[in-house]
C-alpha cells in the first residue's frame, strides 16, 4: 500500500443527495491554506437508486486507481463503512488508518435561518439538521446519516456542518418573506435560498479574478440540473431565486421553478391531485423535460432541436426566457452590475447558453467576445475588452469551499 502522501491535515467531505453519496478525501499541508484547490486523494460514490435493491459503490484515486462494486442497498450501515473503509484498505486505500484523517465535512442542505455560517457539529446542531427535516424531507436525514456514520466509524473526530442555505441568510426581510399571511413565516416558511456553497464559492473567486474591485455588484447564476442565480454587493447576498424550498425560480432539468400557485389548486380541484402527485410533477417531470418531452440533459435536447424538433426548440425557448426575466428581477436590487457570473454544468460548458443568457444585458453595455466564449477554460472572463461589465465562466468547486470552511474551524 502507498505510503500517507502528505503529514498535513487530511479532510473528508461527505455530499450525501437524496439518491446519492459522494465523498472526497483532501490532503492539506500543516502550515498554510493553499491557494488553488487540491485534487482529492480519494474519491468514493453511492448510487442508492439506480438499481433497484442495490447500492453502486465507486472508488477512485488521484493515482488513477478505480473500482466498482455493487452491494445489497437494504444495509446502509454496511454500505457506508464499505465506502469508507475504502479509504484506508484495499486496492483504493490512500492513508494508513482510520484515524489518519483529521476533520469531516458535510454539505447539509437546510440549516432553516438559524446557521448564518458553518458550525462544529454538536448535538445541538444535530438535532437543528433534524427538526429542518420537515423543509428537507429528502436531503436533511442522509446528511445525518452521514454524520452518524462518521460518528460510528471514526469516533469522537471534528466534524463541521456546511450549510446549502447559510449564504443566503443574510437575504433583507424584503426578500425574505412570502406575501402570504404572516403566521406562516412565523412556522418557517420563508425564503431560504439554496446551492449556497457555490454561490459562496463563485463570489469569492470572481472577486478575485477581477482584482477585489468596489462595489462589486455580482448576479452568479448556477446552472445546472438545479439552477438558481444569487445576486451579491460586495460579498454579501441579498437576493436568490430559490426560495422556501429548490423548486421557485428558474426553469430547471425537470423541476417548474415558479409557476403560478392557482395552477395547483386547479389541479388539486379539477384533477384531484394530492401532494405526492403534484410533487412529482413539478419536482421530476417538468422543466426542459417537461416541456421537451425528449430529456432534462440540454444536450439531449440541444441535439433535438437540431434534428427540427419544434418542442425541444421551445423548451429552450422558455428556460432562456425565465433565465433572462430572473437575471432581469435581480438587477434593481443590485443598483448596477459589475459582473455575471456562470457556473455548474449548463452554466460552466454551454457557451450558447451563456451568449443568449447575456443578450438581455446588452443595454447596460455588456458585450461577450464569441471567441473567449467558445474557448472556455476554467474561470475565464468572456466579455470583451471594452463591455463595462465582465463576464466570468467558473468553474464550482463546493468541496474545496467545505474543506476551507473545516480549516478555518479545525
Ligand atoms: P447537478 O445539478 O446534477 O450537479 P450539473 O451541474 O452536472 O448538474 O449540470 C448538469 C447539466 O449540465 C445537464 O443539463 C447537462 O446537459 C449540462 N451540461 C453538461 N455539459 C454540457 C455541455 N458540454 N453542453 C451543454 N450542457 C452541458
């Protein structure tokens, strides 16, 4: 077995989705935080869903080693100590044992308003994940589990809890609250915002490609089978599309983001639909998918329109409309614009999209170079020289912004 590469701090952060786990192990140096983010020196992945009864287990390392396996998903216990058992046994294993590694992190989605920033987890702060259970049905129990896990395998280790809402804390009241009666805020249905950590993420690194300028007036769109943009001055954020839950917004893979809630009541009256029902049309057959009728991958359904497929052609029509009309609502708030930001799969690879996303914008000036557009390396800016406002294509890294949260906490 290789010898541990590095005598630094060793970090595990563990994504744990509704349908899947992914986890990565990161070796930092003892003195100083790095600049650029590593590459992990383990990466582990559970498909829960995608065969029936079964887990899929993947392991990679940064030596290029990689396994797959498949184990009954029934025991998840069993599965979780599979993969991480990974980590320091068997052909994957990259440290000596167990307690080589020093910290964990955990993306959690819902931190309700309480977590304004990452935390140590405690069991208070364990028992918060719970009771925000009831917002994220889906998500908050698996991080949990992550966390149990841990606890089981690894002991009594430093484990930090990043929280998918904390950026957005931060929203004014404004934007906050729901123009409906107020006793509902008062039980926590509000604007919450999510995919927070790339927000964050992609804040801070625009910031720092373009000089740490002020005001710096930023609209990040994070574009990918969830999408959502953020609208931040000056490190701070005071708007989002996404709201109580990730569904308000933006047209999304196969989510509606915001329809008009009468639509619902009509169903429910006309059509009889209850709240599993109407759950998975709006979270899982609607969006690009829904519209299309072909896919919720926009490639599929870029290739569609480009075999004359008329509803494909529209589904694009209606994404680029709701993401130029969200763009456009986040613009008053802000007071000008220093900067777009694109990010996540769509947002980090469809130059296409990018362009018509921006077309809107031309008024204020903003230009995009097609040539800087089409080439698109990691976090480049793709306005031309002279558009007042700049452009950025970068590249997300929630992982490395958990594993700075748990440095700065460790
Ligand atoms: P998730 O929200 O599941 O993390 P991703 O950020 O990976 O999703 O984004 C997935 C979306 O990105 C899909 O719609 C996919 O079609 C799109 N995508 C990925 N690569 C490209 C590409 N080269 N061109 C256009 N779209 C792309």
């Amino acid at each position: 077995m290789p010898p541990a590469a590095n005598p630094g701090l060793k970090i595990l952060v563990m994504n744990a989705g509704s349908s899947s786990q992914k986890s990565a192990l990161y070796a930092l140096p003892s003195d100083a935080f790095p600049a650029k983010p590593l590459e992990p020196l383990w990466e582990g992945a559970i498909d829960w869903t995608h065969q029936e009864g079964v887990a899929e287990l993947k392991f990679t390392t940064q030596d290029g080693k990689k396994i797959k396996q498949t184990m009954p998903s029934g025991d998840r216990t069993a599965v979780m100590n599979c993969l991480l058992e990974s980590i320091w046994s068997g052909e994957t294993q990259v440290i000596d044992k167990a307690t080589d590694i020093g910290m964990v992190g955990h993306r959690v989605v819902h931190g309700g308003g309480q977590y304004q920033e990452s935390v140590r987890v405690t069991p208070e702060v364990q028992a918060a994940i719970a009771d925000y259970s009831r917002f994220a049905p889906l998500h908050n129990p698996a991080n949990l589990e992550g966390i149990t896990a841990i606890e089981a395998i690894l002991g009594d280790i430093p484990q930090v809890a990043v929280f998918d809402t904390a950026f957005h804390s931060t929203l004014p009241p404004a934007a906050t609250v729901y123009p409906i009666p107020y006793p509902c805020y008062e039980a926590g249905i509000r604007r919450y915002g999510f995919h927070g950590t790339s927000h964050r993420y992609c804040a801070q690194r625009a910031a720092e490609l373009l000089g740490n300028p002020s005001p710096l007036r930023l609209i990040v769109c994070h574009l990918g089978n969830g999408a959502s943009l953020s609208a931040v001055r000056d490190g701070v954020c005071i708007d989002t599309t996404m709201g109580f839950t990730p569904l308000e917004g933006l047209m999304m893979g196969t989510r509606s983001g915001s329809i008009d809630p009468g639509i619902l009541i009509h169903l429910m009256r006309q059509e009889k639909f209850d709240a599993d029902r109407l759950d998975r049309m709006l979270n899982k057959e609607s969006g690009l998918l829904g519209v299309s009728g072909v896919s919720s991958d926009l490639r599929v359904v870029m290739e569609a329109i480009a075999e004359g497929n008329d509803q494909a052609k529209l589904a694009l029509e209606v994404y680029l409309h709701r993401l130029r009309s969200h763009i456009g609502s986040l613009l008053p708030s802000l007071g000008g614009l220093e900067a777009i930001v694109f990010t996540a799969g769509i947002g980090e690879n469809a130059p296409d999209i990018r362009a018509a996303a921006c077309k809107g914008l031309e008024f204020l000036g903003l230009e995009i170079d097609p040539e800087k557009n089409v080439r698109s390396p990691e976090d480049i800016d793709i306005a031309t020289d002279h558009s007042p406002v700049r452009a950025l294509a970068i590249h997300t890294q929630e992982d490395w912004m958990i594993v700075r949260d748990c440095w700065h906490l460790r």
